[in-house]
C-alpha cells in the first residue's frame, strides 16, 4: 500500500466532521465558492454529491475541486460513481445501497481509494462493515429534505452501531446545530451534516461552532 493510501486511512480515522456538497442546494455555477468555504471552515471529508449530473460534468466540476483541497488534509469523496473518483484521483467514492457493491468498486479502484457505503439499519451497517469497506454512514438519524422517502431510525441505535461497527461511522440525515448535541450524547462520535451546512448564513463559523461542540466531547485532541 502507498504512503498515499496510509494517509488517506490515518485522515479517515481522525475524521469527525463530514460534510457534502450537494448540488440540489447548491447552484453549480455557485459550487467552487461554496468549496471555498468548507475549506475555510475545516472539514474533515468533502463529498461531491450531484446526482443530476451526468458524468462527464461531474468528472468536470470534480477536477475544478481537487486543486482546492490540496495540502489542506481534507478528504475528497465522489458520490456514487467510482470511475469518476478514479479519473478525477479523489480520495474515495460513496456508495449507496443501489449503487456498484462494493468488491466490485473494489477492483476497479485499488487499495488507494477509500470506499464508504450508506446504511439505514443495523443489519446493513454490519453488512458493509463486513465488505471492503474503509467506513460507513448510518442514518438517516432525523428527518432530512436531503432524503424525504426514508424513514428516520432515530437515536436509539446509535450505541449499538458504535458498539458493534468497528470501521468508522458517520451519522446522517436531518442533523443541525440545534439537535447535534442529542446525536453525540447518544454516543456518536462523527457526524456527516448537508441542508443545515449549506443553508447556513455564514458557513466557516457554522463549521467552527459544530466543531467545538464536537471538540467539548473530547473527540478532537
């Protein structure tokens, strides 16, 4: 394994605030700026979530990203598509449950990409900690605009999926700067954040104020 892919993994595993560009909330014309600001605001991991686009505009739009997260020490994931993050050499692809599985994405990319994978129950968090998987998200956690046809499963299995997940997890889905505290008091240590991200007036203070919550609990060192 590269010293790359060692670096990727040790980000990972610091990784605590994720956040996800996505393109029904934001303009594309709109998008770089937007990128501007999560890199100001000190994420761990980008995504690049644009599901209208075909790939071609994504592969585009990717390449126009990458240069701006450079030596910033935060990850870049492309949604969806691992041909795209193997063309545009982002960090890792998303998948989804619909999406490629996950030995086949395997293939295609190597050790040097990460992979995560989306998870709605218990069953499939274990499912694809079992894969070739570098981490996972489990929610959605609250009700979220970003998804309205899935069904929150709420806080209650967030000590088991901590408990029974050793890869890292990412909580999702509906989580705002009025309800995180309810998401890490439930023992969540990584939170992925989306609408209340994007909406927020003023994105590089809405960024430091989550992460000193997150750093009140003891997750930053």
């Amino acid at each position: 394994m590269k010293q790359g892919a060692l670096w990727k993994r040790y980000l990972l595993s610091q990784a605590r605030f994720y956040g996800i560009l996505d393109l029904s909330y934001v303009d594309p014309l709109h998008a770089v700026n937007f990128v501007q600001k999560l890199v100001e605001g000190k994420v761990d991991i980008l995504q690049l979530r644009a599901k209208t686009f075909n790939k071609k505009e994504l592969l585009k739009l990717s390449l126009e990203i990458k240069p701006l997260l450079a030596e910033k020490d935060i990850l870049f994931i492309i949604n969806d598509h691992p041909d795209v993050a193997l063309e545009s050499r982002a960090d890792g692809v998303h998948l989804g449950q619909e999406d490629m599985p996950v030995p086949e994405a395997r293939t295609l990319l190597g050790d040097d990409f990460l992979i995560g994978k989306s998870t709605h129950s218990v069953e499939q968090a274990e499912q694809a900690a079992s894969e070739q998987t570098d981490y996972i998200a489990f929610g959605p956690i609250f009700k979220t605009p970003t998804k309205p046809d899935y069904s929150p499963v709420g806080l209650t299995f967030i000590p088991l999926v901590r408990e029974r997940i050793k890869k890292p997890v990412f909580f999702i889905g509906g989580i705002n700067k009025e309800n995180i505290s309810e998401v890490l008091s439930a023992g969540a240590d990584r939170v992925v954040m989306v609408s209340a991200l994007l909406k927020a007036a003023d994105i590089p203070a809405f960024c430091q104020q989550i992460r000193n919550l997150l750093s009140i609990k003891g997750l930053w060192v």
